[in-house]
C-alpha cells in the first residue's frame, strides 16, 4: 500500500490483486526430496551447467505435487522456451494446463502453449528444404 495525501486527508492506492499465486522458495519445501533437487538444481545454475539444472528441475517436477509442481512446469517450460526448444515447451505448458488448480494460470498456460506451437510451425517452415522441380519435358515428349 502507499499512502498519498490529498487535498483533504489521506487515500491509499492498493496494488491490483495477483491472478494467481505460486510458491516461490522451493529451496525451504517440506518435501526433502523435492527440496534436494531444487537446491541441485540452483547449484547447476550457479556453474552455468544448465543442462543438469534442466534435468534436476524435471526430477524435482516428477516429485512435487500440488502448487510447487505448478511453478517447476513453468519454470521448466520458460527455460525450454528460451532455449528455443518450442515443441518440448508446448509440452510443458500444455501439462501446466491441464493440472493447475488456478483458472489464471491455467488460461496462461494455454495460451503459451499455443504460442509455442505457432513458433515451432515457423521455425519448421523456415528449415523445410523446397522440393526440386520436376523437369516434365520427358513426359511431354513421351506424349
């Protein structure tokens, strides 16, 4: 809140309420396992090893349940994204989807997977080779 003063007494602004709400300090999770990986996780981060920071991440996604699943396919699904792996990101956002409990982070999660399905079909145009043309003058003479 912050407090502004007006012509006569005082008003307070209130921030807009979040859509939705994820957990964010895994590293303190009452799951063990689930606080193991993360920690694991954030240590690859810290040595630029991000494909074990990756892999710890979906480990830890394979144990945690609820909410704190939530956030770890988001957070698996943004990295993927960045990395420009759209289709195993669609994946991801589409899971997100299909098992978050709030509607605002379900409809998000929606929309960036179809989002990334759209970047995976440009990206699949952009690489496809043109088919060679076919020289037909063979056919037409044998006509």
């Amino acid at each position: 809140d912050t407090d502004i003063i007006p012509r006569r007494g005082t008003a307070t602004i209130q921030d807009e309420k979040p859509l939705y709400h994820l957990p964010y300090n895994l590293e303190d999770s009452t799951n063990a396992a689930l606080r193991a990986a993360v920690i694991r996780a954030q240590q690859f981060d810290k040595s630029a090893d991000g494909t074990n920071a990756l892999a710890s991440l979906i480990q830890a996604a394979q144990i945690a349940t609820g909410r704190e699943r939530d956030v770890l396919n988001l957070e698996i699904a943004q990295r993927l994204s960045a990395e420009k792996r759209f289709k195993e990101a669609e994946t991801w956002f589409s899971k997100l989807a299909l098992e978050a409990d709030q509607p605002a982070l379900r409809n998000k999660a929606e929309k960036k997977a179809q989002a990334m399905r759209t970047k995976q079909a440009q990206v699949e145009r952009a690489t496809r080779v043109p088919e060679p043309e076919q020289d037909n003058s063979d056919e037409q003479e044998q006509k």
